[in-house]
C-alpha cells in the first residue's frame, strides 16, 4: 500500500517513511506547500489542510500538522510554533525561558487523512512530554529539536537521537502508529 504524504518539511517526511514502512505502508511525498488556517485546534487545521490537498492532487493524502506547547508560556506558541520558528527561532524562545524555572513541554502532532470518493476526513494525534533545554544541542532533526529534552530520553535533546530514535518515543510517531492501526483495519472494508 502506498500513501501520499503533503509536506515541505523533510524532516517530517523521513519519519514518517522510516515508520511507516514497519507497518508496511509506503510513502510517497509530495513536496508542496498545504494551505493553513488560522486557529487554535492544530486538528482544525490539518483537516482543513488535507481537505484542500486532496481536492487539489484529485487523490486520497494525508497531512501532520504539529506544535510546541510550553506551559511556563501559557501553551505559547503552540499552533503558531510555525510562525515564531520563522521569526524569532529556537534563540528567541530559549530568551523567553531565560530565568524560568518551569521548563515543562510538549510537542503535538496531529495527521489528518482525506479521501474525498470514500468521504473520509479522519485525525490522529501523539504527544509527548519533555523540557526546554537551557541551550540548544544536538544536529539531527529539525525546528525546535535541538531545544525540546523528551522525559524518556536519558537527558538528551530530539537533536542528539537518530531518526529511528526519536520515532520510538516522539509525538508524531505515535499519530504514525495510530494512522497505521486504521488504515490496516480500513483495508479489511
Ligand atoms: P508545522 O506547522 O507542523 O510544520 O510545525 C510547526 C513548527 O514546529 C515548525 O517550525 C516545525 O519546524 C516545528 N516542528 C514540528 N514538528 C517538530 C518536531 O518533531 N521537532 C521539532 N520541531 C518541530
């Protein structure tokens, strides 16, 4: 089975191959920038997004959108983790966290899916909880990794694991995970 995945970002695209391949799903990526709504449910806005790729490539696909929510912050910046990447970088939050105690985080994922014939728009979310690291470490990875310290991580940034490391314990490899249970129970339909 081959699944078209709509992203830019090949970071997420790596993860989502090397996991999905366990499950014996294949993924083909298109590399095209999805529109993306405004609004504070990250699950509003990958369906939305999936929505639209689906209309626009004429075949089923799905989309993962994800966020960094910092409670120290108030969930900040959460759906506009893209946005605040884009502006003030990895630095400019680790600024915000100068001198806060509370390093608490998570990071979100959810996967939307879209198949227009057979009517489905369906989501899947992971998460996992972490800190903020006081500086940034590590090289793998993308976006915030190299700040984010998952707590079943031996004290290590996303950025110092290996990508099959981090998709035994990251939040959009668990969406993966739930994404792949449905889509072998939906076969059997
Ligand atoms: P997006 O809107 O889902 O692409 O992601 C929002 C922001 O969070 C972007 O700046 C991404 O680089 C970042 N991001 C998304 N997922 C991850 C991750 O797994 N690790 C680190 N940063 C991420």
């Amino acid at each position: 089975m081959t699944i078209c995945f709509v992203t830019t970002n090949r970071g997420k695209y790596e993860e989502a191959s090397k996991l999905l391949r366990s499950f014996g799903i294949r993924v083909e990526w298109v590399n095209q920038e999805c529109v993306e709504i405004q609004s504070d449910s990250l699950e509003e806005i990958a369906k939305r997004s999936a929505q639209e790729a689906a209309q626009k490539l004429k075949r089923p696909v799905f989309v993962e959108d994800a966020g960094l929510f910092i409670e120290a912050l108030g969930g900040f910046p959460g759906p506009y983790s893209s946005y605040v990447y884009k502006t003030i970088g990895v630095l400019g939050v680790l600024k915000l966290m100068e001198g806060v105690e509370n390093r608490e985080a998570y990071f979100e994922s959810v996967i939307a899916f879209c198949d227009l014939v057979r009517g489905e728009l369906e989501a899947f979310s992971g998460r996992v909880y972490g800190r903020i690291s006081l500086e940034p470490r590590g090289s793998h990875g993308f976006g915030y990794d190299p700040i984010f310290i998952p707590s079943e991580g031996n004290g290590r940034t996303f950025a110092e694991m290996s990508t099959e490391e981090k998709n035994t314990l990251s939040h959009r490899a668990r969406a993966l995970r739930a994404f792949a249970s449905w889509l072998r129970n939906r076969r059997l339909v």
